[in-house]
C-alpha cells in the first residue's frame, strides 16, 4: 500500500497574501490524487484557498542530534532581535 | 403538481445516491477516499434536502423535508435506476458517480438561468459540487480503467453492469417537462457524451453499445435493492417517528 500510495506533505494557505502552512500529510498514488486527497482531507472547513503537495521524500530535515550546535548558538546573541528600536505609533503593526 | 412531482425526482436522485455514497463510510480502500466518498455524499444529500424542502413548501399539505426523504413507499420513490444501484466495489462507485456527475454539471449549468430563484441557487453551488465530482471520480476511473490487470479488469466489469442504466438519465418525465423551469434532459447528450468519451479515452474504456437501456426509476419501478436501501435509511424514522437529533 505504502509502496503504490507514498507520503505527500500538504501546505495550505488560509487566505491570499499569507504563506502556505503545512498542515500534514497523506498517502496517494501521484500528484493529482494527492492534490485531490489534500483537498477532501484538509480543506473541509473552509481552510484554505490554495493547496501545495510535495513528495515527503523531497524535503531534507535537519538532524535532531545537531539540534544544540544548530540553534542553541543564537540563544545569547539577544542584539540580532529588533527589540531595541523605538517604533513610530504611526507605523501600527510590524 | 407538475413541479412537486419534478422537484421531487430530482430530490431523490440525490438522496439516494448519497445514502449510497455513505454507505461506504468507514469502509473506503484508505483513509484518504473514507473522507472523499462523505464529503461527496453529503455535497448530493445537501441537495437533496433543499429540493425536498422546496417541494413541500409547492406541496403545502404540512409535510415536511423528512417526511418526504424518509416516510414514502418503494414505489412512490422516482429516483434514476442507476442511484440505487449498489455500490459494488471502489471501481464501480467511482464510475456511477462519475456517470451522475457528468450529467449534473451541465444541468446545473443550464438551471442558472431557471425562472425559479430557489433552482438557480441550488444550481449555483450544485455546479461547482458537480465539477469537483467529475473530476476525483473521472481521475480514478481513469487510473483504474489504465491500471493493473485486476483494476482493469473490475473498472470494465463496471461499464459493463452500469452503462445500461445511463440512457435514463436523459429522458425527460412529464411532470419536468411541463413544471417549466428544470431544464431539458436530453440536451445534455452531447456534454455527457464528451466528458465520458475523453475519460474513457484515457482510461482505455471502450463506451459500449447498450442493447437493453434500463428504465423505469421516474415510475416508481425499482430494481429489488432499492427496497433494501429504504429499509436501512427509513429504519430510525420508523422506529422513532419524528426523532431529531
């Protein structure tokens, strides 16, 4: 089943002008029945207004195990946040 | 009368197609298609619903949308023989649906510009239904007609069981003839005929010459199975008279 059916990672967004989301992933046989999967499985509820469907085994993660060497790097280096600026009330939200 | 006896065939063409589609809930060859097959379903009883309540507000005789969906015998039923068709497996599902679909969405194409304002917004959210329709279920008769040995095999026998009951679908009854503002049947011939006639294409699928159409759904004449389907979907109406949940 796996073997006809593999894994699609589906991304979807909400409303034009936002970025696509993932929202989880599906079996199917190729990249129309997945789109259609995606589309009965994750847009029910009126989620969203654009669906993208990658294979699974395309995307490249990072390694757990490097996790510290990866991220815990960044953690005191509190100058590279915009905190320290004043931000004019005209601008509103940032 | 003519328009409740019209609404009324039309309305159960949808319910009992999508008390079939349900039938398949829980049950579906993976999860993806167990979600696909009821949204599908209730895309058809959300339909049905709306046309039964149009038809017994016409009816005005204090029947409600359930007592028509659920309180008629076999025989007062003027679904389309194919709708009631059992589902067989994944194979023949998939092309009644899309057999129904591709005559619905030129229908409800054409009922845009129905007289009768209820008709036209049915219509306008039945095409776009319709559509999407056609297409899951066109993509896996597709796959399947051009699939393995054993898929092939099962999508052909579906042809096979299934075509003699479409010629149904584009004979007008009196009453939707005469209620003025359903369109007429048989104009979606040449619509039907290409939208089949490229899937089969690319599914491989000769469309085959019916020697003996099937017919008799709009008089009240029913295949045994249809009996079976009601006995299910009436049971709690008839058991539980007025239950709402």
């Amino acid at each position: 089943m796996t073997e006809a059916t593999p894994l699609w990672e589906v991304f979807i967004r909400p409303r034009n002008g936002l970025a696509h989301k993932h929202m989880g992933s599906l079996h199917a046989a190729d990249e129309v029945l997945a789109l259609s999967a995606a589309r009965d499985v994750y847009t029910r509820r009126g989620e969203g207004v654009s669906i993208w469907v990658v294979p699974s085994v395309a995307i490249t993660a990072s390694d757990p195990d490097r996790a510290a060497e990866n991220f815990e790097p960044t953690a005191d280096k509190i100058y590279r946040h915009p905190t320290f600026y004043d931000i004019p009330d005209d601008v509103g939200h940032m | 009368m003519a328009m409740f006896a019209a609404l009324l065939e039309l309305a159960d063409d949808h319910l009992i197609l999508g008390h079939r589609i349900s039938e398949w809930c829980g049950h579906a060859p993976m999860l993806e298609e167990d979600l696909a097959l009821p949204n599908m379903g209730l895309d058809v009883i959300g339909t049905a619903r709306t046309l039964y309540a149009h038809a017994a507000e016409i009816e005005s005789k204090g029947r409600s949308e359930d007592d028509l969906a659920f309180l008629r015998v076999e025989r007062d039923y003027r679904n389309l023989l194919l709708v009631e068709r059992p589902n067989g497996d994944f194979a023949a599902t998939m092309l009644r649906q899309l057999y129904f679909s591709a005559f619905m969405e030129p229908f409800w194409n054409a009922a845009l510009a129905s007289p009768d304002v209820l008709i036209r917004g049915v219509a306008g959210k039945a095409s776009k239904e319709m559509a999407y329709h056609v297409r899951h279920a066109g993509e896996w008769v597709i796959r399947l007609g051009d699939g393995t040995d054993e898929s092939t095999a099962r999508m052909q026998g579906a042809v096979a069981e299934l075509h003699r009951f479409t010629g149904e679908m584009f004979l007008q009854s009196d009453a939707a003839a005469a209620c003025g503002v359903l369109p007429d049947r048989a104009a979606m011939r040449d619509d039907w005929d290409r939208t089949i006639g490229m899937i089969f294409a690319e599914a491989l699928l000769e469309v085959p010459d019916v020697a003996f159409p099937q017919t008799g759904g709009r008089q009240g004449v029913h295949g045994e199975c249809l009996g079976h389907l009601l006995a299910e979907m009436q049971y709690l109406q008839r058991a539980y008279p007025g239950a709402e949940w």
